[in-house]
C-alpha cells in the first residue's frame, strides 16, 4: 500500500532539505563551528549504530550470522526477545524497499509512458521505503550498550601483499584512471517535474561490474547548450535513500544550470552486501580508496561524456569532502582522457591534497580509529605515502587555475585547512576563486547553502565560458 496518494500530483515535491531555512538569518547560525563539534559527538555512536544496522541486514532474521557480522567482544552478544524484534524489523524493512525499488525501476525504465501522477507516487513511496530502511539503525540502539563494538568490520590489506600487487598501477596511474572505451550505454529514465524543473535518473554499467546511479535535475524549460555540473557527495551520504536533496545546489538548477548527482561507489544503492553506505572505503584501506576513485573517476567521464552529448558547451565536476577528493583527482588524470571527457571547470568544498592526512591525521579517521588499525597491520607513513600516486592530486589540473573555486573551513580538522590551501597555492587558484571561512568541515559545507558565493562564481565563469 502506498503511503502517499500522487495519483492527483503531477510535479514531485521538494525531498527532506534544509536549504529554505539555512538561506536565511538562520543559516549564519548553523554554519558555525559548533555544528562541527555536534556532529563529531553523533558519529562516536552513528558508526557503531551502522555496523549493527549493516550485521543485521546480512543477517537476514539469523541472531548467529548477525554475532558473526559485528563482532561483538567478549562474549557471544545479545540474544533475546529484543534482539528477534530488532532482526525482524530491519529485515522487514529492507525487503519492503527492495521490492518497492523494482518496482520504481519498472515504473521509471519501463518503455512505455507514465503518467505524471503515477511517476510521482512511485518516487514518494521509494522515499518513503528508504528513509524507513535507514530509520530502523534506531532498533539497534538498545545493543549499543554492549562494549567493543567497532565504527566498521575491518578487512585492513597486509602492506607488502598490497603493494605488490598495485605495483604496475602506481607506476602507470594513467592507465588505472582510463576512462572505459567504448563508454557504457547510458539508460534515461522517465523525466518527471520537480520544484526547480525537470527530475530523472541514469543508471548504466560501472568498470566495477555494478550498477551506477546518477540523478539529474535540470530547468524546466532547457537551453540548447545548457552547461552541466556533476556534483559527487561525502562519506556516508546517501541522499537516495533518505530521500533528501540537502548539498544540491538549487541555486545552479535555478539559473540555468544542469546538476548530474551521481551516487558513490558503495553508496545508496550500491551498498555492498554486510556493510553500510560508505563504509568499505574504511574497512578495507588503504585499498579502498583505488577502488573506490577508479570506479568513481570512470563514471565522471561517461557522465561528461553523456553531458557532451546532450549539447553541454561546459562541464563543471566537483564536490564536498569526499567528493571534493575524488574530481579533484578526475581533473589531474583527465589530462590523459579524450577532450570530450575532459572537464572545463572544478569546484572543491573542503579538500585536502593527502589523503594520507585525511585518513591518519584527520578527526574522522579518528573517528573510525583507522590509524589504529592501519598501524596494526603494519602501514607506516612511509608506506601510506607510497600509495600516493592512486590517491592525491599532482600538480597539473586539466584546467586552468581562472577554472577552480575551493571552499576552505579554518577550523576544518577532517580536510585539513594547511593541506588544503597548499593545493590552492600549489594549483595557483586566484584568491577571488577562494573562499576562507571560519568554519570546520561541515559547517563549512552547510555554510556554502547559507552564503552561495562559490556557487554564483562557478555559474558566472560556465557562462562566460559558453
């Protein structure tokens, strides 16, 4: 049963976003500091909370393959009533948005039209499934009292096998980040009317052999050469599944502007099987983050490549925080890549040119306690450094530096500040593409919703350009 009646809707309604509100005087007040230490003290139980919740989706009902997923320390874990309850419920909820996310694929893939009131509530119900799915961490909360339960399920690589095996990669970063040729078919679905304009979704092969999902919203009413910006999303950031449009910039949408939102690799609906979104790019480092860039650098390029396509005289790429990381490194390898796949402009919201800094010096390394864990299997700086070549911009943009605006937070303990302004510098970024705040990691994020200036510069320079 449909918990939304759309049969009399015919545009999609806003998803959860806080952009109306942090626009005004309110926005000042939440795009400070405090909102970073606020959210560091959440994450101290959110990570924890998600490996119970990630356990229990592989555990399929099964309070044995659930202990087995965590691990608990000690002793063999909860068992009981509340355990079966808490095992039910998200097991109850996942099935219930699975079937609900085929049968929207039915509805937005299938050949024939759609009615516009049955695309609407189609999407509502997929929202409403999903933020469900995602709201059930809450029946794990009881658990969290027990002691030892780890952010992630660790599967940290032996160094010397590691690099053994990257060895041919990191002397050729080139051909790691080659983007795929021929590109793979890119699959539309049926366009529906949202707030700012037209809503719709790609999806097409990714080089990991899954599926990739991008979402798309453009002006009602399209330009022939309408420019696009494809924007790549954070750690643990799944907008698709909860059913949120917080960091779209509408206000790209609203002057003129294509936005492609793709979902990352282990993402949303690309969530790999025991773990929760985002979470193996941890478990599995320092090789999650070749992974993860080599399958997120090659659907940048089919997405510029479909944007070309679609009559884009320019393509902007960027992101926040770990998407920041990712088209920063897409705008050095792009350099190798056919112009068609080459993007004109980058926009960077709170990066760092180490991701040996983000992942051992960084506060949400420590807060997963990744540098513990690297060091037990034997990383030294030494030898995360030599990863480098996979993981960190060099020195050569694809761009022009008058083509970059970077967004940097003072307070920023996760990208660091130092790191990130020695990449401007490094890069030669022009101090009217460079925005300082007094701000740490996310606030600084919040804050580009509050004060768009960034935003208004990128849209200027992809007019300009066109």
């Amino acid at each position: 049963m449909a918990f939304f009646d759309g049969k009399n809707m015919d545009r999609l309604p806003r998803g959860l976003a806080p952009e109306s509100v942090l626009k005004h005087r309110f926005g000042d007040w939440v795009s400070r500091p405090w909102l970073d230490r606020a959210a560091f003290g959440s994450l101290t139980w959110f990570f924890p909370l998600s490996r119970l919740w990630a356990a229990a989706n592989m555990a399929g009902g099964d309070p044995d393959r659930f202990a087995a997923a965590v691990p608990f320390a000690g002793d063999d874990g909860p068992e009981g009533w509340l355990l079966d309850q808490a095992l039910h419920g998200v097991r109850s909820a996942q099935r219930r948005y699975t079937r609900i996310q085929d049968e929207w694929e039915r509805v937005y893939f299938g050949g024939s039209a759609r009615a516009a009131g049955r695309l609407v509530e189609a999407e509502l119900e997929r929202r409403t499934a999903g933020r469900i799915w995602m709201a059930t961490r809450g029946l794990m909360a009881p658990i969290l009292s027990n002691d030892g339960i780890p952010p992630v399920r660790w599967q940290t690589p032996v160094p010397d096998a590691l690099l053994a095996e990257l060895a041919p990669m990191l002397t050729d970063p080139a051909a790691f980040y080659a983007p795929p040729d021929p590109l793979p078919a890119i699959e539309c679905s049926h366009k529906v009317l949202g707030p700012e304009g037209l809503e719709y979704w790609l999806r097409f092969p990714s080089k990991d052999g899954e599926t990739a999902w991008a979402k798309v919203y453009e002006p009602e009413e399209p330009a022939d050469r309408l420019p696009t910006a494809i924007l790549c999303h954070g750690l643990c950031v799944e907008q698709e599944l909860w059913g949120t449009t917080a960091g779209i910039p509408h206000a790209l949408i609203r002057q003129g502007v294509r936005v492609i939102s793709p979902e990352a690799p282990w993402h949303g609906r690309r969530m790999r099987a025991g773990f929760y979104g985002g979470e193996p790019l941890i478990a599995t480092a320092p090789r999650g983050a070749p992974d993860l860039f080599r399958a997120a650098l090659s659907e940048i390029a089919t997405l510029t490549g479909w944007a070309r396509g679609q009559g884009s005289h320019s393509v902007a790429i960027g992101g926040t925080s770990l998407g920041a990381l990712t088209t920063q490194l897409a705008a050095t390898k792009a350099r190798d890549w056919p112009s068609a796949l080459q993007p004109d402009f980058l926009l960077l919201v709170t990066t760092s040119g180490s991701l040996r800094q983000v992942a051992v010096d960084g506060e949400l390394g420590e807060a997963f306690g990744l540098d513990e864990a690297l060091r037990k299997a034997g990383w030294t700086d030494e030898l995360l450094q030599a990863m480098s070549p996979l993981t960190d911009p060099d020195d050569r943009p694809v761009m022009p530096p008058e083509r970059i605006v970077m967004v940097l937070g003072r307070e920023d303990s996760v990208t660091a500040f130092d790191e990130g302004r020695s990449l401007a510098e490094r890069w030669k970024v022009p101090a009217d593409n460079l925005y300082i705040r007094d701000q740490g990691h996310f606030s600084a994020a919040v804050g580009v919703i509050h004060d768009d200036a960034p935003l208004r510069q990128l849209h200027d320079m992809m007019m300009k350009a066109g």
